[in-house]
C-alpha cells in the first residue's frame, strides 16, 4: 500500500502558502452508485498556474474534476460529502447557489460542444444570461474574447454562420472562448485536446499557457507528455486518492511514490 | 443439392414474394382509388372540387371544402392542445423526473397507444361533449350541443398525446450530456438550458414527431366521427360542428350507391386522405432520417 498522502506535507504547504488559493478541497469523499470514487480528499490549487490532473482511467480524475463546478449534481446516484471552497466559500454548502458557482469556472469538455446557434451567439449566450442585453457590449466581447482564442481573423465575417460549420479546432478554440465571455477565474478542462489534430491541441496548449497570467487552470489529461508541456503542478490520482501531488519536475521526474514511479515510467496505465 | 440449402434458398423466395405482394397492396390501393376517382373529375374540374362548399350528392354537386375544412379544424385544435404539453411533459420526463417515474410512464404510454380509437370515442360522447356543451360554450355565451370540432379537438389530443411524447422523449435523450453541460457551466439555470439550447437543438425531431401526429390525426376515424356532430358545412366557429374526410368515407360508404357518381366522390375523398398522409408521414420520415445521420 502507498501512503495517504495529505496536504499537510511541507512540500503542498509551500505551494499552498503562496497566496489565498482560489480552490481548496477539504475531506471530499465522492460515491457512485454505492462505490467509493474519490476517496478524502484535501487539495489547495495553486493560483494563476496550470495544474493536471493525471492517473490511469477510471481513476477518478474526471470526476474530481467536475465536483469543483457541481456539474456532477446532475448526474444520478452520485453522493458527495466534504467541502469545496471556492475564493473561501464552500460550493458544498446547503444555500450555495449553483449558477453563479459555475460561472466563475470556463469548462473545456474532451469534445467542442458548441451551441445550436451562431458563432457570434454561442459567445454572447453567457453574457446574454447574466444580463447583458447592450447590443454593443455584446459586440465588443465577442470580439474580444474571438481575438483572445486567435479565432477573431478566421471567423469575423462569417459572425452569423452556424458554429457547426467551424473545424472541430476551431469550435475548441470558440468554446475556450465562450466560456471565458463570462468572465470566470478558472478554467477546467476535460482532455480538452484529445479530439483535437496536434496543431489544433499546441494552438489550444499554447492559449491556455498565455492564460494562465490571468486564470486558474485546471486540467485532466491522460497524455503525459502533455502535462509535461503545459503544466507547473501535478497532481497523480490513483484509485480515487492522490497520491502524489507537486511541481511538474519534481513529479514526472523524482516521484516519490512507487505508484507514481510505475505510471510515470509506462508500467501501468 | 443438400436438402438444407434448398430450405434455405425457398425461405429467401418465400420471404422477397411476400414483401413484394404487400408493396403491390399499396400500389393497387392507389391504383384503385385513382381508377374510381377518375368519373368525379371528368364531371368537374379538380380546384371546383376542392373549394366548393356545396355537398348535395343528390343534385350533383360534391364540393369538399367542408370535408377538408372540418379535418383541417379538428386537427389544428388537436394539436394547439397537444404539442406544448407533449413538448413540456416530455422534458419533464427526460430532464426532471427520477428513473423510476420515468420507467413507469413510458409503458404507460405504449398502453394508451393501444387503446382502440372506439373507447376514445365512447369517452368523447360521455365526457368530452358535455363538458364543451355545458360547461365551456357558455363560458363564451354560445349555446351549442357540445357536438362540435372542439369535441373533435381534445378527442384527438389526447388520442396523439402518447405517440408524439414517446417520440419526443427519444428525440431529448439523444442530446449528448456534455451539450447541456456546457450550457450549464456557463451559469445558465437549468430552465434557460432547456429553453435556449436542449429544444433548439431537438428541434427537428419535435417537427417530425407533430406530422407525424398530423398525420394520426388526419386519418383517425370513428372517435372523431362519434363526437364532431358531421354536418357538412364549413365550420365558423370551434362549438359548430364539423364533418372530416374519414367520418365522410365511414358514414356513407356503402348507402345510397344509385346516386350518380357518389361513390367516385367517395373515392376521391379517401385518395385524398390517402395522398396527405402519404405526405406528411414522407416528410417527417425525411425529417428524422436527416437527425439520424446527424446524431
């Protein structure tokens, strides 16, 4: 058996202390259907870096993933304890309001879903939500946040054609993009590039690295090398549990944990 | 040869005949109803048929425009009553009801299914057409004896209500989870995604599911016959009675066959029926052919 890990390490406290973490995760324990999915866990991400989460599948990186918007409360016979808090207050918490939880998180799923509707549409959607009705305002962020994604040049005159018409890379990339119109302060992504061609995934690598400045970033992936590339932190998940979370170099390559070892090494999967 | 292959080789004969023979039923029906119908419009001229209001078979004078005016009324009606609580019960079903509630409606709705349309009508006769008669025409201050397309109307509502949210129900379960996800963790309430995204989305699949109950409704007979009053005259208002197509043909077919082409007219009257549903079941089979391929 590997050791439970927990945040109280010197090493997550360093990370942890470096200012008021945007999302802190206190004894969270996740059941499906009865069985155990995320097993006491007690995380702090770091602030305005990229953090991937990694572990074999069905390890429950996914799922940890969406606790942090409640997006899990939609599915059925899912049963969660323990608390997130999110800028200090807890998601978790009986009068929690969801919607504005969520808007404060940008979701990336593993494929573009964009929305029955326009290019320039899917981007004022979320603003349209919140209240936004000025024609121009909307205009404005739609512009800006097409030209934030790199999107702005391929798409401005085609605003009102359907989304759907887009490449799979350049839905991504307006999906990244719709979520941001609503101003969150992180971004989770879901193997967000794993449907995506390689120069479509560095496009989107290389978007969420300049964001970074700005944005919590939360990332699953199964790719390695990817996480090797884009990310500052590691956390490696392990049959619901971390096992192992620190600086990328320090977990890629001196991982502490034999688990870790053999998952870094290729000798599970 | 191996006795088995030859089992083999006349199952397959067997089979492509039997196919081909009940192809060629529908062909002849058509081909039938286009042969007898041909007398009435040697007599008169298609567009007279079609928008004159004067049915007197005795004087010669078949217009249709009632007939096609009383379908067409008890339809619509059946319809501005079905389609928002199929569309709103069946996103019910599909995003708010537990799996349990869920399982136990949908059986129920093959049941109401199977119904045959005769107990509808019964129910219509003891039920529906007192309750327009007594209870909603004076609301409005009309006296009316309760036969009318209203009656008609809310028969037939519920008689297409379980097949259009059978329909609609698969058509909500094929939008992918992660569509409603997106829209969700954008902060939008649960309400706002079912509004602006699950039903634009579904919503060709919710058009093919009403021509399809169109054309149900088009075509159903003896419920609608027991309670709509058939008179043939055009109807001006939802408490006059009406008389559609299919109550013409059930009504008549078979009675007064020395009147000088009466049955062709009745003929006409049915390869009408025979044509728009024809239609409108092409359309919606092109409507949810083309959501397959998208899906």
């Amino acid at each position: 058996m590997y050791a439970h890990p927990s945040i109280e390490t010197k090493e997550t406290q360093d990370i942890a202390s470096s200012s008021t973490p945007h999302i802190q995760i206190k004894d969270l324990n996740v059941h499906i259907d009865g069985k155990h999915i995320l097993k006491n866990i007690n995380l702090s991400i770091p602030n305005n870096s990229i953090t991937s989460i990694i572990g074999p599948s069905g390890c429950g990186k996914t799922t940890l993933l969406k606790t942090l918007n409640r997006l899990m409360d939609d599915s059925k016979g899912v049963e969660i304890n323990g608390s997130v808090l999110v800028n200090g207050e807890d998601i978790y918490a009986k009068d929690a309001e969801v919607t504005h939880i969520r808007k404060k998180m940008g979701l990336l799923s593993q494929r573009p879903f964009p929305l029955p509707m326009s290019i320039y549409d899917n981007i004022a959607y979320g603003p349209r939500i919140h209240g936004q009705r000025n024609k121009k305002v909307l205009t404005e962020i739609v512009e800006k946040q097409l030209k934030n994604v790199g999107l702005w040049e391929e798409v401005k005159d085609r605003l009102d054609s359907s989304a759907t018409s887009l490449s799979i890379g350049q839905q991504q990339r307006l999906c990244l993009a719709r979520g941001l119109a609503v101003q969150p302060e992180i971004i989770l992504g879901d193997e967000s590039t794993s449907a995506l061609d390689p120069i479509s995934t560095q496009t989107i690598e290389n978007l969420l690295v300049e964001l970074k400045k700005d944005y919590t970033i939360v990332l699953v992936t199964h790719i390695l090398r990817q996480a090797r590339r884009v990310s500052d932190y590691i956390i490696f998940v392990y049959n619901g549990e971390i096992v192992e979370f620190g600086k990328t170099e320090d977990v890629l390559l001196n991982p502490k944990n034999e688990i870790t070892q053999q998952y870094v090494k290729g000798f599970i999967s | 040869m191996n006795i088995r292959l030859i089992k083999d080789l006349l199952f397959k004969r067997i089979s492509a005949s039997l196919l081909l023979i009940s192809v060629c039923v529908v062909l002849l029906i058509i081909i039938g109803l286009s042969a007898k119908s041909i007398p009435l419009l040697e007599n008169q001229n298609l567009w007279e048929i079609l928008t004159q209001s004067i049915w007197s078979p005795l004087k010669g004078n078949f217009g249709f425009l009632p007939f096609i005016m009383g379908t067409i009324w008890v339809t619509l009606i059946s319809l501005i009553i079905a389609v928002p609580l199929c569309i709103l019960s069946s996103v019910y079903l599909v995003e708010y009801a537990t799996d349990r509630l869920r399982n136990s409606v949908l059986p129920l709705m093959n049941v109401l299914a199977a119904i045959p349309p005769v107990l509808y009508g019964v129910w219509g006769v003891l039920f529906v057409v007192p309750m327009v008669g007594q209870w909603i025409a004076p609301i409005f201050g009309v006296n009316a004896s309760g036969y009318s397309v209203l009656s008609g109307g809310i028969v037939l509502a519920v008689m297409i209500f379980p097949i259009m949210v059978s329909i609609i129900v698969e058509v909500l379960k094929t939008i992918p989870q992660e569509l409603k996800a997106a829209s969700l963790s954008l902060g939008a309430t649960k309400w706002e995604t079912i509004k602006k995204v699950i039903l634009k989305k579904a919503k060709p699949g919710i058009i093919a599911a009403v021509v399809l109950a169109i054309s149900r409704a088009f075509g159903e007979t003896i419920a609608v016959l027991m309670v709509c009053g058939n008179i043939p005259r055009v109807p001006q208002s939802i408490f006059d009675a009406g008389y559609p197509i299919p109550a013409l043909i059930a009504n008549n077919f078979g009675e007064m066959m020395s009147i000088p082409l009466y049955d062709s007219a009745l003929m006409f009257a049915a390869l009408l029926l025979f044509v728009i549903i024809f239609g409108f079941n092409l359309i919606s089979r092109i409507i949810l052919n083309r959501l397959e391929e998208e899906a």
